[in-house]
C-alpha cells in the first residue's frame, strides 16, 4: 500500500495518491477503515482508566495508588508530572481528559462524587453553573452526602455559605434546588461510573475510538455502499474508490501535479480527441459510451448520457 499510494519510502519528490487522512477513516466516511493506530492505542490504554476505580483490591491498583495517589476526585490517579520510559502510566493517564468526557458518574450513596466539582446532574459540574454560588460556599471538595443533613426527608441540604445571601444569590439558590431536588441518596448503594458512549453503560474500547475519531463532523460518502458492497473483485472496489475522489492518474491529474510533465496532456490515450480526464475516459469516452451501451442492451436498459 506504501509504494501503490505514497510511491514508498524513498526520499525525494513523489507523487502522492491520497492523504493518510483519508485512508483512517471508516468506509461510510469515504476511507478505507484502516483507521488512525495512535487513536486506536489510545482507546485500548482508556481501559485501564476505567478499570482503576472498579478493581480498588487488585495488586496493580494498589502499586499505582501508593505511588502516584489519588486525585482529588477520589476515583482516578494523579497524573505523571516527571516520568521515564519505565512509567507506563504516564502514557496511560494522559488520555484522562478526553477519558473524563465521557464519563458521567451515578450517584449512590454519595460519598464518593463531590458535589460542586464532579459532572453528576447535566453536562457540567454545579461549580460553574453556579459559580457564585460555589465562590461563597466554604465545601470545596465536598462530597455530596457531607452537604445533606443526616435522617432529613426530604432532603435538607447544607452548602455552608460564608454569609447570607442576597436576592441574586438566593434566586440561584432556588434553582440549584430544582436541579437537585429529586436526588435521593441510597446507603446501599455506591457510587458508580456510567459510560456515556454505550446503552450499556460499560466501557468498551471501540466506542472511545470512534470518539476519539470524531468522524460525526465529516459528511458520509454517498458511493461506499455501491462500491464496497459490489460483487467485484477487490482490485475492482479499490479502483473504483479512487474513481470515486477523483484521484486516478489520468494526464489531467498528472498535468494538475506536474505541469509540462506529461506528454500529451490533452489526448485521451482512447480516443485519441479529448483531455483524459476521469469523467471522460469511464463515460464521455466514445470507446467507453458503445461499451455502455452494449451492457445497457444486454441487460434491457436503455443508455442515456
């Protein structure tokens, strides 16, 4: 594949193809789903991210914890500021960020999930939809079963604010209240991560690729049922695909790279009439029109272009 699209690995001016960028992505998105192998790397290391919280009694938890230490979250291990190539974690835990992004956590029992901090009503964390509020409150790093009021129902929350609050404040505080007014918290039940990415809720390294991807902003392609679901050989798919972006090297495409590089840029090697171009030498073509034509006929159909 390196010396078809890329003319290999030797130095020097060359030719390329396609972009790289383009072979990654999936077929639906026009690539030819080899896909990008440091994402796909860094999905697989995104699991050991999500196993740290979960296997808290397992040998490897315990080494990473005693060396690195919690965060202040409670659930994850802090990051590696100074590392060697012998701190695998380091590579790990620095996928954290896009890893968070996709977590969201379930409350249980509350002690665990910090209540202004941590992302566990909605898509951001209370600390800045309410950041007045948060400024005022004395509990940073609280968890939220610290905030309530023991054998309180319904729920009588204390936010440990610094001084009385004003008609703006309080108005914030009334909706803060409504945000969180259903929460019941369970003494049976723990604190949990839920993975946004799967119905599920359990992480999976093919969701985090396809994330990490980010393929939804680019358009689908519309030729790729048509031409990877043929019944054709697979040399036939593959040309039809570069047929498909327009990236034969006909004399136009090889004139357009290097002018004055080909000999006959505006002869088509068929006909011999017009510029060899990918439209005209698979339809506009008089070679290519009667070889039309006679599959329309022998199939029933009738060819018009």
């Amino acid at each position: 594949m390196n010396n078809f699209l890329w003319e290999g690995s030797r130095e020097g001016s060359k030719d390329y193809l396609i972009n790289w960028k383009l072979v990654s992505k999936s077929k639906a998105k026009g690539g030819l789903e080899i896909g990008n192998l440091v994402l796909k790397n860094s999905s697989l290391l995104g699991k050991w991210l999500w196993r740290f919280p979960i296997e808290k009694e397992s040998l490897w938890h315990c080494v990473i914890k005693s060396k690195y230490g919690y965060q202040a979250n409670g659930w994850d291990a802090n990051l590696v500021v100074r590392g060697s190539s012998r701190s695998p974690w380091k590579d790990i835990s620095a996928g954290l960020c896009d890893f968070s992004k996709c977590v969201q956590l379930v409350v249980g029992d509350g002690r665990i999930v910090r209540f202004w901090e941590d992302i566990w009503i909605g898509d951001k964390p209370f600390c800045e939809i309410f950041p007045r509020l948060f400024r005022l409150s004395r509990l940073y790093n609280a968890s939220i079963d610290s905030l309530v009021s023991p054998s309180t129902i319904p729920v009588d929350w204390n936010f440990g604010f610094r001084r009385n609050l004003n008609d703006v404040e309080a108005l914030e505080v009334s909706g803060l209240l409504g945000l969180i007014e259903r929460v019941v918290l369970q003494d049976s039940k723990k604190d949990t991560k839920k993975w946004n990415l799967e119905t599920s809720g359990a992480f999976t390294c093919t969701s985090f690729r396809n994330f990490l991807c980010n393929e939804n902003p680019y358009p689908n392609f519309d030729p790729a049922k048509f031409v990877w679901e043929s019944k054709v050989l697979p040399k036939v798919k593959f040309l039809g695909w570069l047929m498909a972006h327009g990236r034969l090297n006909t004399c136009e495409m090889l004139q357009r790279r290097r002018p004055n590089s080909c000999f006959s840029p505006h002869w088509c090697v068929l006909c011999k009439q017009n510029e060899e171009s990918t439209s005209h030498i698979f339809l506009q073509c008089e070679l290519a029109s009667h070889l039309w034509q006679k599959l329309y006929w022998e199939a029933g159909l009738t060819w018009d272009f």
